[in-house]
C-alpha cells in the first residue's frame, strides 16, 4: 500500500483579513477582528480536489475569542475586504480552551493564568 501521501484529507485554517476599529463584543475594548476561513480538502498529490465544510470564523486578538461568522458575511468578506462585520453577524462559539493573549498558546478556558508564560488571561 503506498496511498499514504498520495491522497488524503486534510484541514485547512486560512487567514483571510481582518477588520479593525472594532468594539470587541467581549471585552468592549477598541479592538480588530481577525477573520479566518476553515475548511476541509480532499487531494491528490496535493492538489485539491474539493473542499467543503467551509466555514468562517472570526477571533478577536484582545481576550481571545473565536466566534463563527455568517457564512454570507464571510463569502461577502472574502470578495471584498471591505465589508462591515457586524454582531449580529457573530456567533460566540465557547471553546474548552481560549488563547493566550500574551504567547497565543491554547489553555484550558477553567485557567486564571497562562501555565506558559504566566500572563492572566
Ligand atoms: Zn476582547
Ligand atoms: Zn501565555
């Protein structure tokens, strides 16, 4: 068998833009979205044969959350960087771990302070 490199499914996180001047919906500070774009992909030789399971997610640097975009918004966004994200667009997704603001390390969400680097979170 000498499939193993040949085809296969992977995940793929793009880094799509981003939108600043925002209030973050979390934390209410001045802050910008980071907008992402998540999908799957069947290759062969890597060369990607399809992809589905598409979708968007939008995570704010300042506290760490992530929150799943519209897709419309995110479709829109794609095309045109300029499109305004909205609130009513976002959806918080409540993750068992959230990002260190300090080293972006993933620690457990039930953590006060960073294991890595010591940053309260
Ligand atoms: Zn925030
Ligand atoms: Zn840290």
């Amino acid at each position: 068998m000498f499939f193993i490199g040949i085809f296969g499914i992977q995940d793929k996180d793009k880094y799509i833009g981003n939108c600043s001047n925002i209030e973050c919906p979390s934390c209410g500070r001045l802050s910008m979205y980071e907008i992402h774009k998540v999908y799957r992909y069947f290759h062969i030789f890597f060369i990607p044969l399809f992809r589905w399971n598409v979708r968007y997610f939008v995570k704010t640097p300042c506290c760490g959350r992530l929150y799943e975009l519209d897709p419309f918004v995110g479709r829109e966004f794609e095309k045109n960087p300029g499109t305004e994200i909205n609130r009513e667009n976002l959806r918080q997704v409540n993750l068992p771990f959230r990002y260190c603001v300090n080293c972006k390390t993933e620690v457990p969400a039930e953590f006060s302070y960073c294991p890595y680097c010591g940053g309260k979170l």
